[in-house]
C-alpha cells in the first residue's frame, strides 16, 4: 500500500510513513489522501483498496502504541 501512494504521488518514503488514518478521507464515493491543501483524489481502482486497507490495518495489536493513528503503525520514531 505504501509503495503504490510513494508512486503515484511522487512523495518520499518519509512523508508517506507519516500519514495518519485521518489523512485517508472519502466523499462522494472519491477516495482522497491529504498530502497538502487540497486533498489529491485517488483513482478508482486504488480507492477501494486503500480504504479497505483502512478498515483492515495490519499490525495495530503489535505496534508500540495500538492506539495510534498512524495509517501504517509500527514503531515510529517521533
């Protein structure tokens, strides 16, 4: 999931590793990811994807702090 955004979005690793769950939008049947202002859609295909991926996250039982917000946790340096 994380290479697909680092793709095509042309973002860095890093800044894709920061993403939180709040950063995964949905309106009007659009998927969106917020990068900047505006949020950049997401195509059709990848959308649904990503949003199940976001209903789904794997890792939250293992991951330092299962509370976070982080759309892929792990550990996370802050």
């Amino acid at each position: 999931m994380a290479a697909v955004l680092v793709l095509l979005y042309a973002q860095p690793l890093t800044r894709i590793a920061q993403l939180t769950i709040d950063d995964v939008l949905q309106a009007d049947d659009e998927g969106l990811v917020r990068l900047g202002d505006p949020p950049s859609p997401v195509p059709a295909p990848f959308a649904g994807m990503l949003l199940s991926y976001l209903s789904q996250r794997p890792n939250t039982m293992i991951a330092s702090n299962p509370d976070a917000r982080w759309l892929f946790p792990g550990d996370h340096l802050r």
